[in-house]
C-alpha cells in the first residue's frame, strides 16, 4: 500500500465517523475504494479504465497512446476475434465484430445458433487502440477476453422474453439475438443507487447522469486524474453491487482469463510491463482476484474449448442497435458521437484512423509520432477533482440557437405547425429546465425535453415523434456497412452474380429490379438466385413484385424490390454457413427433412423446394426417401391435407417433364395407399381428426389408386377399409356415404333417398348442414359428385329454416374459402351449367333433380317408334357396327335388335339410370 492516498484515507475516516456515527461498514466501503484506487495506480503494467463508447475514454485514450506509445496493446475483447481486425479498414463505422457457430457442439440444441458481437464506433476507445496497434509498425495488439465459446460455456440462458413484447425497429435488431460484449459496461448493478444518483442529480436515465456528471468533467481532464477517477467508479459500482453469485463468479473468471492471458504472453514475448498498455472496462480494473498483475497467481486453469465450429465476420451495426442491445437511452450514441467530435476539437487532440478507413474524415499523410514522455510518479490526483466544486460551462447561445432554428425546422418537414414562435420557446425552456436542474448550460437532453414540451405538445402528425427528430438531428442514427473485401465468400459471391442487374446491391434502401428474360436469356441465373435469396433472407430482402416460380414453368418476366444492403447482416450469416448459397440452401433443407420432429408433410415440401430452386434429382430423391420413412412412422392424419396437395404437385411435375417417374415417389404412393388405408377406419371414428384430414386421405386413397394397383396394390385394401368404417360424426358419415359411391357399393339414387330421409326426419334437421359439410370436403376425394354437391346445398337453402340454415352458412363460407382453390371453380362451374343464365327465366326454372324424365321402360311403346329414328340417321349405328365388327344389312338387322331389347329391357334401364346421374 503506497502513502500518495493516505491523505484521502484520513479524510474519508472522518467522514465516515461523521455520516455513520462512528466506523463500521461505511468506513469499510470508502477505504476499500482507496484502496482499489491505489492498488490499480501501482501495478507495473498500466492499466487504462475505458466506459463503452464513451467519447471522454476516446479522447484520454488517444492522448495516452501519444504520449506513451506502448509496444503491446491488451485489448478486453474476445481473443478469437483478432483476425478480423485488419478487415476494419474496410467497412463505414459502426459496424460488429461477430462470432457465429450453428453446428453446435457441447452446448444445448435450443441454443442454437450461437452468436456473439461486440460493436465498434468511432467515438470508442477500443477504436483508437485498434487504430493506434494496426497502423503502428513495431506495435503489438493481443486481445485478452474470453473466446466465443468461453462466452457461452459461463453463459446460464435466462427465461425467454415477454412474447407480448414489441418487435424491435429494423435498425435497432441489426445485432439480431447475439450476445452482446462490450468494454467497460460502468453501470451501477444496485437498483437503489441508480435510483438515488438519478433522483438528486436530477435526469430521466443513467446516459443523462453519465453525460452530466462524468463526460464533462473528464473531457478536459489529464491522464491521473481520468485514471483514477474511473478506477474509482468501477470500484464503487464493484463493492456495492448486490449478491448476485453467478453474475460475480463470470466477472472474476473474466478478470482471471485476461491477467492469465497476459502473464503468458509477457512470459513468452519478453516484453516489458512498462512498455505496455491494458484496456479494459473500469469495472474490471478495480479487480481483487488473486490473479490480478503481472505478479498475480497462476492457479486459474482455462477450460478447452468445445467441439462447435465457430465462423468469424463482420456485420453492420447502428447507433440505436447499440443503444438496444445494451440498454442505453434512445439518442446517446448519436450525442456521444457528437461529444467526441466537439472534444477533439477543443482539446485539439490528434484521433487515430484506420489508414483508407470507408466514410471517414481523409488524411493526407500519417503523422508521426512525437518522442514518448517520460510517466511522472503516481500522485494523489483524486482528491483534488473530488474538492474541486464544478465548473460552470458557459452558455453557448449560438449553439443552443442554431438548435433550435434546425429542430423548427425538421418539425415543420415531418408534418408539425411549428414556427419562429415556437423556437423561441424552445430555446427559452432548454435555459428554463437546465437551472431548475442546476445546470449552468442546457445539456441535449434538456433542449430534448424543450423541443417535446413546445412542439409537440400532444399531437404526433407522422410516424416520427420531436423526440426522435432531435436524436436525428443531433448526429442520428448512424448506421455501418461493411465493405465489399471484408465480407465472407458467400456475400461476394451473391454480389457478383448478381452484377447484370446494374444496381448498387450495398447500398441501403429498396431497388427496383427489372428482368427481361425473354429477350435477355443470361438474366435467368440471377433470376435463380434472387429466389433462393428470397426463401433464405428475411422478408423484404428480396421481394417479388411481378412473376412467380411454379414446379416445371419456366421465368419470362420479373420485377423485384432488393434491400440486400439493408438487410446486410442476414446475408453475411448466411456465409457463415457455407461458401454458396446452393450449399446453405441445400443444408438447410437437409436439416429441415432430418429434423426429429419433421412429418411426412414439411419432408415433402423440402423435396418440392429442393425440385424448385436447386433442380437437384439427386438431393430430391434422397429427401423423398426420407418423407417415406417418415410417413411409414406416422400414426396421426394431421399433415394428410399437405401430403396430398404437395404429392399431386409432384406428380405433375413429373409425369410431363421425366420420362419415368422417380423410383421414391412411387415407393411413397405405394406405400401411403397402405398406409391411409389402415388408418382410415380409425380416423372415421377419432374425434381429434378432423373432416378435412379425413377428406384428404381419401383423396389420396382415390386419386393415387390408378397408380397404386399398377404399383402392385390391392383394391380389397381400400374396400375393407371402407367397408370397416362406422362414423358417428355427421359430416364424417357424409364423407364415407361419398366414399361408398366412388367405390360402387351405393347408388346416387340411395345417396339421394337418403338426404330426402334426413330432411324428412325433424329430430335430424338441426344437424343436416353438418351433413352438407362433409359433401362439400367430400369433392376433394370424389369431384364427380360436384353436381350432387350444388343439388343438396340447393335442397338445404330451398327447405331448412332460417334459424337452422343462417348459423350454418359462416361454416359453408369458410371452408370454401379455405379450399377455394380446389372446390369452388367445380362448385361454380356445376352451378352455371345447372342453373338458367338469365335472371328472367328463373322463376319458371325447375330444378333438374325435380323434374326427372320417365325411364325408357314406361316411355318405350310397342311396335318400335325408335326405327324410323335409327333409319333417318345410319351414321351413328354404322360407326358403332363397325367397330362390333358387324357388316349385315340394314333390313336383316333392325326387326332382331328390337325384338332384343323387348325380351331384355333390364340393359335399357340400366343405361338410363347412368345417363340421368351423369
């Protein structure tokens, strides 16, 4: 323990004795700040405590690098990260160092995918060392913190958050779920300091009281006195944070990697602790493990990393994503920005720069550094700034003026009635507030405070709200894109296939995208991956406005909106996962067929995107092999509305444009006819399968059976399962009465006895539109019955009552709209034929199933009237002779025939009774 802060002990004592009536745990508390101080301060290898984005840390941080010039530079990052670096040069601040592993090993599958970023701006002070190192020849940067994985092996996952809770703003969910890390998150951990700190300094939020009570007391202070002073806050947020055993167990086991790390690296370089320099948050700097120094102990053993596969980029990043991901107030990136670019000048401090940095101020020629100073002994400089009463910041009428003119005026563009009057009020309410605040110059957020209260009052005319008007023009939301070198294979990739197009794809916003295939053939490759990129990315990377891609069609015409630059970071995760976007798009199938819990249906539809967007046979029949062992597994009907669109798809597709069909897909027809037929009578009489599955797997049953029986299936199959079949559920009984006459074993005659039967029966008619319910699915399995279908609807809406038919028809509406695409245009179309085409002929119209014609028997009079008819007209009887093989006269034929059918009439009325059903 040195004497340079026995001073500052002596006063804290007495006051402790003072404040707490004598010592006891106050006077513990002070002197353990002292003493973190003063341990800190005398460790040989300096030490600088950084807050995250802090402009003062900023600017302390590149005076110190001036005037130290350090040979080695430990940074509080995660160790692995350190390749990426170099790539910064690269990219338009802010952008996110991330850490991205989706094959997940040692891990729980849930968490998956892991990602991990730590965001960079200009105005932060692990850019000035990362600058400063980079740029530096003979210079040293090692990044120190825990590696990705490590992140996640401390990691305990919370609870998942409030579903209710609104989605975030597109430029606030840049960083997406990552894990965010940051150097030097210096916020107080105890609820009832915040509270009290905020409550007498007199601001909303902790960015204001940082603002307030250190930016601008640090801005123009020296090296000690920032040193310590942040040595001190970490300390105090450190001793009074409260008992919160695994957050502390991961703080310490930080703080021990990084003083093991670098021992190692100063055991194994040979360089000297003097000629170096460890950045670090402030909460970290004030540490009291065992491992803390270069003298420290070496006990801590860093623990192998796990079997995930871990992928390394760059990622845009913005203001407000930064401000979301770690808690900060709306705005106070954009006024740190701000702070720092106001700093620079005033303390004419020389920033570092990434030599060819994207969007930044250009420099000429690097300039040289100045010969390193000599470091003066460590002095007590903290008590002097604690002593020191505030200094009053003169009021800057022209600046608080140029604001107030400028925020009118943003006000008036975004719909508002602001005027002259109105800045005048605003900049007499921004003095107002600051001296009720005790504040000798309004602060931005006073004059945000004052903009709301005098413009906005109560009324928001647009989407933008003043208080958002003012973080934009306060520097705005500055949002990062990374560079065309910096970005991973894949998104280059992308970028260069996509070059006909002639658009500036980095760029942020939508574009329009014209494609002409017709007349320019070689645009049907970009037209290929533009739909591959629309099922990877989010929606609105890539949106279609005009053409479609359908099972065997070919494009003519497209028009697309890309917002591939606002939607930047979706595409570099995208390279995370494989080098092209078939490769990610075909993995990602695989894993969507392979997961545990896929059912036939999802199985079948990779099969289908797979035949979409890659064209692979060969990944199409390894993915339907997988739908037929996992339709055999299956014993619930939920997915059978699925499986029969997306296979009757498939075949289509296939039978016009293969030759043969492929061999699993008539495995899968095989295979479902037997496997629906055994599941059939249960489903009839299972209450959880709904009419429409049952409707569906009778469509299969029906619609694959031509294909089935030449596949080797049996029909006695599908007839004991009807015949084995005994619903109870009205639209169900519906369905197999349906079923029964596809197969033959009903007539329609009895089908329509029957309905006459219910309507006839009182006790029946509260229940007979479920009846009809089961009809209308019942056209999925047995389209032929489309004429019957319109005849009982007709029937229904002609005799049931309204108090019967009105509740029914909300039931009749939705499940036609559900299945519009498939029921309605045979409905429609059976209708127009049945029902008269003009408005005048309806009221003498009478239904056809109401005015049946006489059967041949009654209407067939002796001595034969149909002769002279066949005789009028041969052509049809020679055509039908000829293909009998018949070539007898007229004259020897005719008086046989007749006297045929009157000995036989039983043939007659047969035909008939087909020709009146159909």
């Amino acid at each position: 323990m040195s004497g340079a802060f026995e001073a500052l002990r002596g006063q804290l004592q007495e006051a402790a004795a003072v404040f707490a009536d004598g010592p006891g745990a106050l006077e513990g508390i002070l002197l353990g700040l002292v003493d973190d101080v003063d341990r800190a301060v005398r460790e040989p290898l300096e030490i600088f405590p950084v807050c995250h984005h802090s402009p003062a840390s900023a600017v302390a941080m590149a005076r110190r690098l001036r005037e130290k010039q350090p040979k080695v530079v430990y940074l509080e990052l995660c160790e692995d990260m350190a390749p990426l670096l170099t790539e910064l040069r690269n990219c338009r601040l802010p952008v996110a160092v991330q850490a991205f592993a989706t094959d997940v090993k040692g891990f729980p599958a849930e968490w998956a995918p892991l990602s991990v970023v730590a965001p960079i701006t200009e105005a932060s002070a692990e850019y000035q060392a990362i600058a400063y190192a980079l740029d530096t020849p003979g210079v040293e940067l090692v990044l120190v913190d825990r590696s990705a994985d490590h992140v996640f092996q401390g990691d305990e996952r919370e609870p998942q958050a409030d579903p209710d809770t609104p989605p975030a703003e597109e430029e606030a969910a840049l960083h997406g779920d990552a894990i965010g890390v940051e150097i030097g998150d210096l916020r107080p951990r105890f609820a009832e300091l915040e509270e009290h700190l905020l409550r007498h300094g007199r601001v909303r939020h902790w960015s204001e009281w940082w603002h307030q009570y250190v930016e601008l007391p640090l801005g123009e202070g020296d090296h000690e006195t920032y040193r310590q002073v942040m040595f001190l806050i970490g300390s105090l947020f450190r001793r009074l944070a409260p008992g919160d055993t695994r957050r502390v167990r991961v703080d310490e086991d930080r703080e021990r990697y990084m003083w093991t790390r670098m021992r190692e690296h100063l055991a194994a370089s040979g360089a000297d602790p003097a000629d170096c320099l460890y950045v670090c948050g402030a909460f970290h700097a004030a540490s009291r493990v065992a491992e803390f120094g270069v003298e420290g102990t070496d006990g801590f053993v860093i623990s192998p990393r796990s079997g995930s596969t871990w992928q390394y980029g760059l990622i845009p990043s913005s203001h407000a994503s930064i401000e979301t991901q770690f808690g900060l107030a709306g705005g106070s990136v954009s006024i740190a920005a701000t702070e720092w670019a106001k700093n620079l000048k005033r303390t004419k401090v020389k920033q570092f720069q990434l030599e060819g940095q994207v969007g930044g101020p250009k420099r000429k020629k690097a300039a040289e550094l100045p010969a390193p100073t000599s470091d003066p002994a460590s002095s007590d400089h903290l008590s002097g700034f604690l002593q020191r009463p505030p200094v009053l910041d003169r009021l800057d009428e022209a600046e608080l003026l140029g604001w107030s003119v400028e925020v009118v005026r943003a006000a008036r563009r975004n719909g508002y009635l602001s005027s002259t009057a109105d800045a005048i009020a605003v900049f007499e309410t921004s003095i107002l507030l600051a001296g009720l605040r005790d504040r000798a110059k309004p602060t931005p957020y006073d004059f945000q405070d004052a903009a709301v209260t005098c413009i906005e009052k109560d009324v928001v005319p647009g989407r933008r709200d003043v208080r958002r008007i003012v973080e934009i023009m306060m520097g705005g939301d500055r949002i990062g894109q990374v560079g065309y070198d910096a970005l991973p294979p894949l998104a280059r990739d992308v970028h260069d296939r996509l070059e006909p197009l002639n658009l500036k794809l980095q760029q942020r916003g939508v574009q329009r995208a014209l494609l002409d295939i017709a007349s320019r053939p070689e645009l049907e490759p970009c037209s290929d991956l533009l739909w591959m990129l629309r099922y990877l990315m989010p929606h609105g990377a890539a949106r279609p406005i005009m053409g479609e891609r359908r099972l065997g069609e070919r494009p003519i015409q497209e028009s697309w909106d890309l917002a591939l630059g606002t939607h930047q970071r979706a595409l570099i995760e995208l390279g995370y996962e494989g080098v092209s976007i078939e490769q990610v798009l075909e993995q990602r199938l695989r894993r969507a067929a392979y997961h545990p819990r896929a059912t036939a249906a999802k199985v079948l539809g990779a099969v289908e995107d797979a035949t979409l967007y890659l064209r692979s046979a060969r990944l199409a029949g390894e993915l339907g092999t997988r739908a037929l062992e996992v339709l055999a597994t299956e014993r619930s009907v939920d997915g059978a509305p699925e499986v029969l669109r997306r296979v009757r798809r498939l075949l289509a597709h296939y039978r016009t444009s293969e030759p043969v069909l492929p061999r699993w897909i008539e495995d899968f027809v095989r295979t479902g006819y037997a496997h629906y037929c055994t599941l059939l009578p249960a489903a009839f009489t299972d209450e959880e399968a709904g009419v429409e599955q049952v409707a569906a797997m009778l469509g299969f049953l029906f619609s694959m059976e031509a294909l089935a029986l030449s596949l080797g299936c049996d029909r006695t199959q599908l007839e004991l399962a009807i015949a084995g079949s005994h619903p109870q559920e009205p639209s169900k009984v519906a369905l197999l009465w349906a079923a029964q006459v596809q197969l033959g074993r009903l007539s329609r005659a009895e089908l329509r006895e029957r309905c006459a039967t219910l309507l006839a029966n009182p006790l029946v008619l509260p229940a007979y539109p479920r009846y009809l319910s089961g009809f209308v699915h019942a056209l999925e399995p047995a389209p032929g019955l489309a004429d019957f279908v319109v005849e009982a609807v007709s029937n229904a809406f002609a005799e049931l009552p309204d108090r019967l038919l009105l509740p029914w028809l909300p039931t009749l509406i939705t499940t036609l709209r559900s299945r519009g695409a498939e029921l309605v245009p045979l409905l429609v179309r059976e209708a127009g034929r049945v029902f008269p085409g003009r408005l005048a002929a309806l009221d003498a119209w009478v239904p056809p199933w109401k005015n049946q014609p006489e059967s041949l028997t009654a209407s067939r009079k002796p001595g034969g009237n149909g002769l002279p008819l066949l005789a009028a007209h041969p052509a049809t009887c020679d055509a039908v002779a000829n293909l009998l093989g018949c070539d007898e006269p007229w004259g020897s034929t005719a008086p046989a025939g007749l006297a045929l059918l009157e000995r036989y009439p039983d043939s007659a009325v047969a035909l008939e009774e087909v020709l009146i059903g159909v």
